[in-house]
C-alpha cells in the first residue's frame, strides 16, 4: 500500500468517526485544538491517547487528535473568545449573560476536586486535618509555623515539625485558584478581604505556573503547602489533607468524596450549566468540588472544529468514564450527559447519536 493510499485511509477512518458521532455540518480528519483549565488536562490527555488508539485498524493509522493547551482557565476563556482555538475549557462558570457576550455555548465535561497538598515527611495521606480558616490563615500570613496552637489543635496526635509554613500560589489566572479562594472566602471572614477569583492579591505565597508548578514546586520546597488538582497531586506522590466540609467532617480529597458533593447538583441547560459546588452540603462530601466546563463557539451551523470537538466529547462521554474514575475524576451522571445532547441540538443544531463509536 502506497503511502498516499495510508494517509487518505487515515483521513477516511477519523472523518467516519465524526460522521458516526454527528449528523452536522460535514467534518474531515483534523486536529481538534482547545485551551485552558490545567485540572482537565490529565484527563484530556487520555481520552485523546484512547480515543487515537481506538481507530487503528489493519489498513489504517489515525491522524487528528487533540492538541491541548493547558494555559489555564482565564487564558482559555480568552482563547475561545478571539476564535483562536476550537474549545475553551474552564472552572469558572460562565452566566448565561457572559456566554451570550462571548458568543459560546457552555456545558460540563466532568467533576473534580482541588487538593491541598503539603510537603511534610512522615505524615501519611489525609492524616493532616486543615480547616478553611486555618488555610485562609496561612495565606493571610496569621499562621506561619507547623507548630502553631491552631494547627495542634486539630491535629493533637501528629508529629509536625516547628519549622516555617512555605505556602505556594498559582502565578496564572485559573480556575483551581478561583474554586480555592471561593471556598477560603465561604469560611474566612478574614479571607473576604482578598476575595475569590482566578487571580488575587495573595498576602504571601510563593507562586508557580500552573498545577503542574504546583506540584514541582511542593515537592522540591521542604514544609511547603499547596493547591492543586487530585490528578496532578497523585502523579506527582503528594500527600494530601483532608478539609472540613460544610458538616463539620474531615474528608480526604477522592472521586467519592466529590461524588458526594456532586451528588444534587441542579444542572440546568436553561442556565448553560452554570453551577458552583464549593462546600456542598452531605457528611461525605469533600468541600473544594469543582466541575469543568467546554466551551465552544454558539454558530449555525456548526463549524467544522467545533463538530470536530463535540464530536470528541461524545466519545469520552461514551467511552471515557472508567479513565475518569482512574484518575480521580467523577463522570457525569447519564442523565446529565443526555441534558447535554439535548442541549447540543437545541443551542447548536449538532445531532449526537445516541450509540457509542465502535472502535
């Protein structure tokens, strides 16, 4: 077989997959292109491995795929704006008024949670106990040393060092950062005075791009605390926290502990989606819940990127919940992913079929 008869084979097998997936405007095989949130990443990244691996076949290699940037929430929120990439992906919800400004439609991809990982040798994973006041406090600079009275209290049967807290910051807009500071401002009085957002006047930290910074960062720096998501926090052999929820318990950061959280979540297409999971209510849910969300341009008919992209998201909705699981993720539940469709039809003209794609 020539070389030329491989690639239009190759062509052939990606543009059948979206065809299979969409009845919309036509797509051929091409590289799907997307930016921001770093939460998402990991998991993007496998779903386009075992997308990509999925479509070999004896006579056929596949090309397209997804090229992902991980520049954070802000900065892909911007990106899908000026049309420079095929999908934004962010924690920070859009209001209906935003994504009318903005030209998008805006549904979740999957349920996560941020970690608040430290760097202190000889304590086991969820074994430190931290409340949001005490994480406000170390932010604020109210609390410096492991050994302070307020720190002991919750944690009467830990050895912690005296040694000086190093806190760590992300440096970029993002929403891991907007999630954290929203539940540090739910809790703190004092934190209200800096506030929520994807970026903040942060009394002392030092910063890192990134979650992947993060996790370098607090690995390399000895007594060091930070934020970061579950995912990037287990690769990287973190030891979590566990935090107080809004029922007085201590919880770990684990996909049952968001899935608690997740568990009444009022998603709505009437609204694009828009909700906030920060210190859900329940005994088991774990408070720093956070849901990311797609982004893609609101057109008739679909262009050819974005069928490309929804079309990429069917097949993880379809195929890529036990990756989602395995990483520390929460899949959506199925009627949510029918909520979805319906709203892909409604919004965008974008048929989705209902079977999976073979593989």
């Amino acid at each position: 077989m020539s070389l030329r008869t491989l690639r239009l084979a190759s062509r052939a097998a990606l543009a059948a997959m979206a065809a299979a997936l969409f009845v919309a405007t036509p797509t051929h095989a091409q590289t799907v292109t997307g930016s921001g949130s770093t939460l998402v990443q990991p998991l993007l990244n496998r779903w386009n491995q075992d997308n990509l691996r999925s479509q070999w076949t004896a006579e056929s290699q596949p090309s397209g795929g997804l090229d992902y940037e991980a520049s954070g929430s802000m900065a892909g929120v911007m990106r899908i704006k000026d049309r420079a990439v095929d999908f934004g992906a962010s924690e920070v919800p859009l209001s209906p008024e935003e994504a009318k400004q903005y030209g998008v439609a805006q549904f979740p991809i999957v349920v996560g949670g941020v970690a608040a990982a430290v760097n202190l040798p000889g304590v086991s994973q969820g074994a430190l106990k931290l409340s949001g006041e005490l994480i406000a406090d170390i932010y604020l600079g109210k609390v410096k040393t492991w050994s302070d009275p307020a720190i002991k209290a919750l944690n009467p049967d830990l050895a912690l060092p005296a040694d000086e807290i190093r806190p760590v910051r992300r440096s970029d807009g993002s929403g891991t950062t907007f999630a954290f500071t929203s539940y540090l401002a739910k809790i703190s009085e004092g934190w209200k005075t800096v506030g929520a957002g994807q970026t903040v006047e942060w009394p002392v930290g030092r910063p890192a791009r990134g979650n992947g910074g993060v996790a370098e960062m607090i690995s390399r720096t000895p007594n060091s605390i930070g934020y970061l998501d579950l995912a990037t926090a287990r690769k990287a052999g973190l030891t979590v926290a566990s935090l107080k929820n809004a029922a007085g318990a201590f919880v770990a950061p684990s996909a049952e502990g968001f899935q608690a959280a997740a568990a009444n979540a009022p998603w709505n297409a009437a609204n694009d989606f828009g909700v906030s999971l920060v210190d859900a209510p329940g005994a088991a849910a774990y408070p720093i819940v956070v849901t990311t969300f797609a982004l893609v341009p609101d057109a008739r008919p679909v262009a050819t990127g974005t069928a490309a992209a929804l079309a990429f998201f069917n097949w993880g909705f379809e195929r890529g919940d036990s990756v989602a699981a395995e990483l520390g993720y929460v899949p959506l539940p199925p009627e949510t992913v029918e909520k979805i469709r319906g709203y892909w039809r409604d919004k965008l003209g974008a048929e989705p079929t209902l079977e999976p794609q073979a593989g």
